[in-house]
C-alpha cells in the first residue's frame, strides 16, 4: 500500500525554489498513490507471474507485459565516461557578492539579488564507475549554472595544474593511468608501471605530480575541497575590454585530507564515503558552501610573468596576484535519482556566456572538441540536452531537428535560416539582445606544431609547490612517492623517476631513492623524449626561469581554514556500564559546535548505564572503524571501559585514531581504554576529573584544527 513513509525517505532538502528546479519538476515521477502499469499507461494486474500455458506450462511469447520488463531492463546500462566516471552531484545555487560589471558583462554576475541555480559533480578522474571514492587521484569539480543567458559550465578540478600541455598528449596520459590493457590491473590506481613510464618521460607533468603525490588526491570531503578553472579564461566587461582571469573555489570548511594509510583502509571500509558525506550533509541541511575567487590579469600584463598564462602546467601564485572573493556557492539539494540526473548530466568547457570566453591554451582548445564529441556516444545521440538535468532555464530555439530521441515538439514548416515563410524566425540576436560576441582576439601566427618558449620550464613552479610545503606535507610527498614508485616493476622506470625528481628538488628524489633502495641517477640523454621526429631535441629540453615567489602560503594545506569543528563526525565509544552523564556532557557540547557525534560499541541496540541515561547506539563495531571519523572519545564508567580494554576490536579503533594523529579524548576510568592502545596519555586529552567546560573545549579546537602533526613521527611506530 502507498504509504507516508514513502515521501520521508525522498531525499530533496529544504531547497529554496529555482527557475531549474521548477522545470525539473515537471518531469519527476511519483508512485505515491499510484497504481503499476506498463510504460504504455496500462494498469498491470499480477507482477509476479508471467504468462504460462498452464501453471507448470511454458511462457507465452505474447506475454508482451514480460517482454517490455526484461527488454527495458536489458538496455539499462549506458557508457561510462571514458574519464570522470565516478562521481556524486548535488544542486544549489550561485550569487556574487556584488557586480562584477567592472570585469564582465555576463548578467548572472551583475547583481547581488540574483540566485543563480547549480549542479555540481564532483569526481575521481581514472577509476570506473564503481572504483573506491579515496583513490589516489585528481578530482573533477564541476559546475554548471543555469543562467538567464544560457548555461555556463565551470568544468575544473581540485588541482590548479595539469599533467600535461597540449591536448594531443590526454590520450596517452589516459591510457597509461588507466588500468593496463593486458589483464585490466589496476583499477583507480596510479601505482603501476605505466603510467610511471610515461611520467617519466614527460617533464611537464612534474609540478602536477607533487599535486597529485600531496594530500590533495586523498581528500576528507568533497566538501572540503578548493576548486580550479585550471585553464587562464578571458572576462569581457560592457565595453569590450577582456582581462585574464582564474577561477578558485575556496571552501568554507577549509582543506583537509586523509592520510593514505587511512585512505586504504576507507576504501575497504566505505568505498562510498565522500558520496555519503555529501549526501549526509546536505540531508541533515549542513550545506557544503565555497566562494568563488578571482584573480584577474590585465591584458597588458599577459607577458609579465616568468611562466606562460596559457600553459595549464603552471599556476598564477596568489602572492603575484591575489585571489578576490566574489560570490558564493551553496549546496542544498540532494538528486532525486543518480542515473536522470549525476549520470546524465553532460558538462562542456565550451558551455559559455557573454562575457565569459576562453583562452588559446593548448589544452582548453583540445577539450572543446572532445566532450562533445564523447556525450554523443555516451548519451547515444545528438539529443542529450534535452534531458531534463542538461536543458538550459533560458529558452532554447534553432533549427536543429531530428535525432535519436527527440522530445521538443518543433511546430511549423520553417527549419532553415534565412527564411520568410517562417517570418525570419528565429533570428539572429545581434549584440544588443544578447548575442554571444567573440572576442576580436588579434592572431597573427604560421601554421606549426610548436609551444610558446615559456612552456619549457617544466621544473622551476614543481619546486615552488616542494618549497611551500610544510613538513608533514613534505613527508607525505616523500611516502606517497615510495608507495607509487614500490609498485613498478621495471627498474629503469623507477630509476628514471627518481632522476626526474631530482630536478625538482635534491632531497626529495634522495629520500625517495632512499625507500626504493636506489642511488639517485644522473639522467643520461635528454629528459624530455617526448619530441617531435624531425626536431633538435635540445630545443625541447626543459629550462629553467627564475620564478618571482621562492615559496607560496596558499600552496599549503597547513595555513588552511582550521576554525571550526563543524559537520566533522566524532565516534563516542562505549560498552555497558557507560557513565551516560558524561556521554550527554560531550555530546551537547560537540552537537553546539556543529559536529556530529556517533555512539560506537560492541553491540547494538542501547546500551546499559553504569550512570545516566540509557544511550543508543549508533554503529557496532563490526561495521565502522575510526578511519570513518574526525576524532574518537572515550568516557568513563568502569565496566564500559575494562569491556573495551579487552576488546581487540575496540583498541584498535583508538590506535588508529592516535596514529593518523587525530582529536582523541577521554575521561574518568576512560584513560584505561588509552593505556590498553599503547598510547601516550600525553599526547592526547586524558582527563581523570571527568568530562567539564575545559575537556569539551579543548576538544573541540582540536577537532578544529583537524590533525594534530606533532605526533605523527612517533604515532607511525604504532602497530595498526
Ligand atoms: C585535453 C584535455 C582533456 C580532455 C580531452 C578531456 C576530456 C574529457 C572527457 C571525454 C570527459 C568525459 C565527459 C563526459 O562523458 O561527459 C571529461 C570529463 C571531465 N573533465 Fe576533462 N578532459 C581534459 C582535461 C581536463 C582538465 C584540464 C580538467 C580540469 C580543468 C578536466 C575536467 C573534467 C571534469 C571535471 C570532468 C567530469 C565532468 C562531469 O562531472 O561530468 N578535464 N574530460
């Protein structure tokens, strides 16, 4: 029977009302009340049996109500993207914080009151559909907002770089990442002989690898993520005058990641954890929120820097130009349904505005042609934005008829341009009803296979972002470089590596080499092989340019947002006997600051109070560990905590909390469980006298600053 527990189990979210979500509604469907038919509107009487001759006789081939079941069924499964094919999404809404006439024209940028609706789809790069959400990898962040002018897609990652120059290289940078075509090992990894023989090879990617060998491919939370244009893109105000610019997202929670140690250990946990992170937030209406920033460039300056603009494998520090904060982007809806609408959802680089215009960056051009091209097969035809998620608030007329799928209606006889019998329509805009204007970008150029001079120093902003790591940072680098190079299998590519690293920086390719247990090679011959047949590879050697910034604040993850413990999960093990006061005192506090506190023990249901109230639990032991939340606290009550000192289970659950140098807190007998870990009183809260202001606060600022670093050198010895 339709029930009212249907509707609560919708996810939606207070979302406010939208010109998007208004034309979606129209294509949601609800069972709620409703009667089983077949897509023809039929109701169905029995779907349980299909239509025999006779009760134990064979199936009909009429049984045309069976057929249409399997055959729809059959054809469920589309393509995944060939790239960015695991991800989550959410709507939401854009609005600037004041005009940004003195840049760009576009309307949805022009004035505060304007809520412009979004969808965002976040993603890893290489795994498939199905892959661990904690890979090693890039993430996508991409944003499509549905302005008055048409659809403008901000299709960006969570790294300001990329691997490579030119589009002409993404397909080998894809297919060495992606798992080796032989046996299909391995999946969502970087960690493999391929791709490592191909970064070898290809000096441009260093600066990105440090990204993507940093903490940054292993985030806590989508959430918790910057985001990047990448590319340099072009504003264009009123008048006509266009100035560079680069887009961040500066999220208000802050940067923060895992550590690959946990990173592994969620993917056999909770492979959906960032999926669930974000859907849970915005669920419980803790709305993940960014600001957009700007840094804006003067066309005169274009040749100012030591770097090119239009080279994708470097970055604009933000000491040389400083990111602007202009608007804000918020997250408050959840999809109704992942396949209509994350899975359908088509974004273009190309997807643009007036006033918004791209740049002749190699690899941007590249991308124009490509994501087209590949929704066609993916969405199996020209038709695809006209699904519901991909068609745009503002209104839509050409000539474009036909096709797989079609669902507009076009009335009349008039499908070409000029015409009269259709009284000209649709006409072209012209400029002042809106119609896009390129740029008059002047170009004056011979036809060849080159790059801008600039392009060659593949090295110097590699060893900026070394530089401006902190030490921890530094370190993780270092490990994660081991780990990645310690699943090669071929010396030279290792050896190479190392060599290559050593351009970066001298003692990161030693301490690596350290760890595989080599030297650090002189490179013979030249570095980058990767040149042209008929070319003097001299002229496609690296070299290098004294870069203005020796060392960039905001490169490191450490000077990052550390405010607030908001949305972060705390796990409060207990056992029976808890003291059930001291579970109340912490969790008021933890709930007043945001976080969200979850009762683990042994078994489920209540547990019995050694004092208090009878709390209940939240997860079995059996089915989390503490690499699924921010930060673990033990409270007394003597039986709980001698259970738990007993617990195998359980002491591990702390070990590993102290040793990935999270907030880990205990009170009164709760000290004893801490003894059990092997961990040093010292270096977390351990409080005898019970759960008060003082603990509640001082554990809450070290949820706050997310990790405590200091301990990380003595915490790695910790067996766990
Ligand atoms: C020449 C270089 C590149 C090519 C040819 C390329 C191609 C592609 C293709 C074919 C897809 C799948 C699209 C789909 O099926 O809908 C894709 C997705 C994506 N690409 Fe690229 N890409 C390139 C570089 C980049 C760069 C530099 C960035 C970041 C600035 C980026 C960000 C993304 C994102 C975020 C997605 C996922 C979009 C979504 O969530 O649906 N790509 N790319």
């Amino acid at each position: 029977m339709p029930s009212k527990k249907a509707k609560a189990n919708r996810p939606a979210g207070k979302a406010a009302r939208s010109p998007k979500q208004d034309a979606l509604a129209r294509f949601r469907e609800d069972p709620e009340d409703q009667l089983l038919t077949t897509d023809q509107g039929l109701r169905v009487l029995d779907d349980q049996n299909s239509l025999k001759a006779g009760p134990r006789g064979p199936s009909l081939l009429e049984d045309f109500i069976l057929r249409e079941k399997i055959t729809h069924f059959d054809h469920e499964r589309i393509p995944e993207r060939v790239v960015h094919a695991r991800g989550a999404a959410a709507h939401g809404y854009f609005e600037v914080e004041r005009s940004l006439s003195r840049y760009t024209r576009a309307a949805f940028l022009q004035d505060p009151s304007t809520k412009t609706p979004v969808f965002v789809r976040f993603s890893t790069v290489a795994g498939s559909r199905g892959s661990s959400d904690l890979a090693r990898d890039v993430r996508g962040f991409a944003v499509k907002f549905y302005t008055d002018e048409g659809n403008f897609d901000l299709v960006g990652n969570n790294i300001p770089v990329f691997f490579i120059q030119d589009a002409v290289k993404f397909r080998d940078l894809i297919h060495a990442v992606k798992p080796e075509p032989h046996h299909e090992i391995p999946q969502a990894a970087s960690a493999h002989d391929t791709f490592w023989d191909f970064i070898s090879l290809m000096p441009e990617s260093m600066h990105m690898i440090m990204w993507v060998m940093s903490d940054r491919a292993i985030p806590r939370s989508f959430r918790m993520m910057e985001g990047f244009g990448v590319h340099t893109f072009r504003l264009v105000d009123a008048k006509g005058t266009a100035r560079f610019a680069k887009f961040h997202w500066k999220p208000k929670l802050g940067v923060h990641s895992v550590l690959w140690d946990e990173a592994l250990k969620i993917s056999g946990k909770d492979p959906d954890f960032h999926r669930r992170d974000l859907w849970e937030a915005i669920a419980v209406g803790a709305y993940p929120e960014w600001e957009l920033g700007l840094q804006v460039i003067e066309e005169a300056d274009e040749h100012t820097f030591a770097f090119d603009l239009l080279d994708p494998t470097k970055l604009v520090p933000e000491e040389l130009v400083p990111v602007e904060r202009v608007g804000r982007l918020v997250l408050d809806r959840n999809p109704d349904n992942f396949f209509a609408e994350t899975e359908q959802v088509a974004f273009h680089p190309g997807h643009l505005v007036p006033g918004i215009e791209f740049t002749d960056d190699p690899l941007l051009q590249g991308r124009l042609f490509s994501y087209t091209d590949t929704q066609l097969s993916r969405l199996g035809g020209p038709n695809f934005h006209e699904i519901p998620i991909n068609r745009p608030v503002a209104e839509m007329h050409n000539n474009q008829r036909d096709g797989h799928m079609r669902q507009n209606i076009n009335v009349g006889r008039v499908v070409y341009h000029p015409n009269t019998l259709g009284g000209g329509c649709p006409m072209q805009a012209g400029g002042a009803a809106g119609g896009f204007v390129s740029h008059p970008e002047a170009i004056d150029g011979q036809k060849v296979r080159e790059r801008g001079e600039k392009f060659f120093d593949h090295f110097s902003q590699a060893t900026l972002f070394w530089n401006s790591q902190s030490d921890p940072e530094k370190q993780h680098i270092v490990q994660a470089l081991r780990f990645e190079l310690g699943k090669v299998e071929v010396p030279e590519v290792r050896e190479r590596m190392v060599g290559m690293l050593a351009q970066v920086d001298r003692t990161l390719a030693e301490q690596v080499a350290q760890g595989l247990g080599l030297a650090v090679p002189k490179l013979a011959g030249p570095l980058n092989l990767s040149v042209p047949a008929d070319a003097d590879p001299k002229t496609y050697q690296p070299v290098a340019r004294k870069q203005a910034v020796a060392r960039s604040q905001a490169l490191s993850m450490a000077s990052t947002v550390k405010d607030s413990a908001e949305t972060r999960k705390v796990a409060i093990l207990a056992a029976d006997g808890v003291d059930g006061d001291e579970i109340d005192a912490m969790r008021r506090a933890l709930l007043a600051a945001g976080a969200v506190p979850k009762i683990v023990a042994p078994h489920g249901g209540s547990l019995k109070p050694g004092a208090g109230a009878a709390p209940a639990v939240d997860f079995t032991l059996l089915t989390v560990g503490s690499v699924l939340f921010d930060a673990v606290f033990i409270p007394g009550g003597a039986a709980s905590t001698s259970a738990l000192a007993g617990d195998a289970t359980a002491v591990l659950f702390v070990r590993e909390a102290y040793k990935h140098c999270k907030a880990v807190a205990a009170s009164g007998t709760g000290l004893a469980v801490l003894e059990a870990a092997g961990v040093d009183a010292r270096d977390v809260l351990a409080r005898r006298e019970g759960v008060n202001a003082q603990l509640t606060g001082a554990f809450i600022e070290a949820i706050a600053q997310h990790r405590d670093w200091g301990r990380e050198a003595k915490a790695q010895n910790v067996p766990a």
